[in-house]
C-alpha cells in the first residue's frame, strides 16, 4: 500500500499535556568518588584540583606535609624576598613562574608603579598561572607572562622594550603540577610515558634518549647529572633499550641492582630520573646561559637570586656568582648558601634539598637608597 493510500482517522483528538511530561535526559554519568582521604590517583584528586570549592581539603593536605595535586608551594618565599629586597616601581622578571608562588609575593611590593614578567617555557602550566594572576587582578601593566626559556632572557627582554631589569628570580626545582601528573613522566612514584620535557612539544623524550643513546655516553651522564655510583651497572642495560613508561624504567633499574639493598636501589632509581630529566631538557646548559646574562640584564644595583635543587646547579651558580664579583660585575654575593628552616622542611619534604644564593650587580648602593644591605 502506497502512503498516500494510508487510511485517515479523522477523529478530533486531545493533544497531551507535554508539560507534565518527563523531559528525556541523558541518564546522569555519575562523578567518581572521592578515594578515601588522600586518593592516591592523580585525577582522582579532583577535590585539590579545585581549590575555591574545596578549601577544607586543601589544609588539610596542606597540614598533613603534602602539596596538593595540581598546585606548587613556593619555597623560601621569605628568604627570597630578603634576597631581592622589592621596592615600589622596580620591574622584576620571574625566570621560572611556575604556579606563580614567588610572584604573588614580589608584585605587592613593587607597587605602585611596578612590573613583574614572568617566564615559563611549559606551553600547558602557563596559560593556567596566567588565569589565576588576572582573578587576582592584576593586569597587563603589572603582570607580563611570556612563553619562553630563560637561556634567551636577553632577548626576552629586548623584545619587552626592556634595557635592563631591577631583580631576577630564577627557581630551578620541577614544580609539583610536572612531578604529579602521571602524564608528563617526571616522576618514578606514578607509571606514566617516559617524557620528561618541560615543553612537551620540543626536544626528545627520556623514552627517545635512553633508546639512541650508547652505554658509555649514558655512564657519564648518570656521572655528571647525578653523581650515581652503579652509574657502570646501570648504563650497559639501560642504553639502547626502548622502555615507554616510566615503570618501565623503574623495574629495570631494580632487576639491574638485585643485590643491592633496597634503599640503595630507591636512591639510584631517584637519581637516574634526575639525570635523565636534566639531560632531556639541557639544563646545565640553560643554567649556564642564564648565569652568562644576568649581569647585563640587571640595572645597576639590581638583585638576583637563584635556588638551586642538587650540587650540579649549585655548583654553577656559586661559581659564577664569584666569578661576577671578581670581574667588578658585582659589588656582592651570598657569603655562603643559605637553605630552608627545619620548620619548612618538615612542612613542605620538596624544600630539603634547595639553596638559595644571591648577587648584587654594581651600582648606586642598595643600602643608601633602602635600608639594611642584603644577608
């Protein structure tokens, strides 16, 4: 039968009432619970990821010596202020703005008048601090972020329209929102891909390194980056293999050093991530370009402070601080490292291993035009 030979009920009928009818939804994805008091998932902490709603869960994250998943706690924040000693309208720039911890604790003080820009070369992390620095309120004139690696702050500078800057704040430690996610693979506690790199869409990964890299190279760069002494056991079996995750990586290091005691073992496993990650994102050479410019990009009598997190940076940033003030680029430096209290140590475990040292480019005398000079 053809549809237009379909008989036709001509009857009048009532129309439904359709708004008394129930309104097809999609059926409700219900959200995972929350995993006991500290879950131990990265995503599963959705709670710390959203800190307005959730503040209860956040102090007492906080309280119990962790950091909460997908922020970072600045380190030393008094000591560096102390260091860089802010004054209303300096301009400051940030090498390494991170969850801008540091920051937010410099722009109150460069007020009024004042200008802090910030760097960070994680294409994911940046946009983020970015948001909370304008919620905050501060606006284009007072807070600059800018994409990029502090090896090139000359230029970055340049292209500001700026000839030089009053204090330079570089804080070398991977924050915690990189450490956490299993997703960038910097941490061995979590599996996740072997990546490693600050900027993901740049460079090679662990992963790429360890499998082209040839034995001997990989001993010496265990050597170099972390000081690791089964750095011969470790680099012939490592070397040209392919591991794509990070436990992976972990279980080989512990089948290689089966017969070393298990404390051992945890600490070449920490060691041989620090010395890939370092490798994987250049950062002694990065260190040492930035060290070679922060003399000519500070004005006279401007401040930089740096903290370092092992003895491959330290070692660096004392020798050229030293350097700078036999060649008259600087009028002073720390006279020694300066290092976390006990009470922050115990507070936040991240800030054991960091140093703080600092440096005064030559110029107008910082005690004439504010007080007490620096240390």
């Amino acid at each position: 039968m053809a549809y237009a030979d379909w008989p036709v009920d001509e009857t009048p009928k009532k129309l439904p009432d359709l708004s008394a009818a129930p309104r097809a939804t999609q059926p409700r994805k219900r959200r995972p619970r929350y995993a006991g008091k500290y879950p131990r998932g990265f995503e599963q902490k959705y709670k710390e990821h959203d800190p307005e709603r959730f503040g209860d869960t956040i102090t007492k994250v906080l309280e119990s010596g962790k950091t909460p998943a997908g922020m970072h706690r600045p380190i030393m924040v008094d000591e560096v202020l102390a260091a860089l000693a802010p004054r209303p309208g300096e301009v400051a720039v940030d090498c390494t703005l991170g969850y801008g911890g540091h920051a937010r604790a410099l722009l109150p003080r460069l007020a009024p008048g004042g200008r802090l820009v910030g760097l960070d070369q994680d294409p994911m992390e940046l946009p983020k601090a970015e948001g909370r620095f304008r919620a905050a309120g501060f606006g284009l004139e007072v807070f600059t972020p800018y994409r990029g690696n502090f090896a090139g702050l000359a230029q970055v500078l340049a292209g500001l329209g700026l000839c030089g800057v009053d204090l330079i704040l570089a804080d070398l430690g991977v924050s915690a929102m990189q450490l956490d996610d299993p997703k960038r693979g910097f941490s061995f506690k979590y599996d996740g891909p072997l990546d490693m790199r600050m900027n993901p869409g740049r460079g090679r990964s662990a992963s790429a390194l360890l499998e082209s890299i040839a034995p001997g190279e990989l001993v010496d760069l265990l050597v170099q980056n972390a000081d690791e002494p089964f750095a011969t056991l470790l680099g012939p079996a490592l070397a040209g293999r392919g591991f794509a995750t990070t436990g992976a990586l972990v279980a080989k290091i512990h089948a290689v050093l089966s017969r070393i005691n298990r404390e051992e073992v945890a600490l070449s496993v920490r060691r041989t991530f620090q010395a890939l990650r370092i490798a994987v994102n250049d950062e002694f050479s990065v260190l040492d370009a930035l060290l070679r410019q922060v003399p000519a990009c500070l004005n006279p009598g401007g401040r930089a402070a740096i903290l370092t997190f092992h003895s491959g940076e330290d070692r660096r940033v004392k020798k050229a601080f030293a350097s700078g003030l036999r060649e008259g680029l600087y009028s002073e430096i720390a006279p020694e490292v300066t290092r976390p209290t006990a009470a922050e140590r115990q507070a936040n475990p991240r800030a054991t291993s960091a140093k703080l040292r600092w440096a005064r480019r030559v110029g107008p005398s910082h005690q004439d035009a504010a007080g007490p000079a620096l240390g």
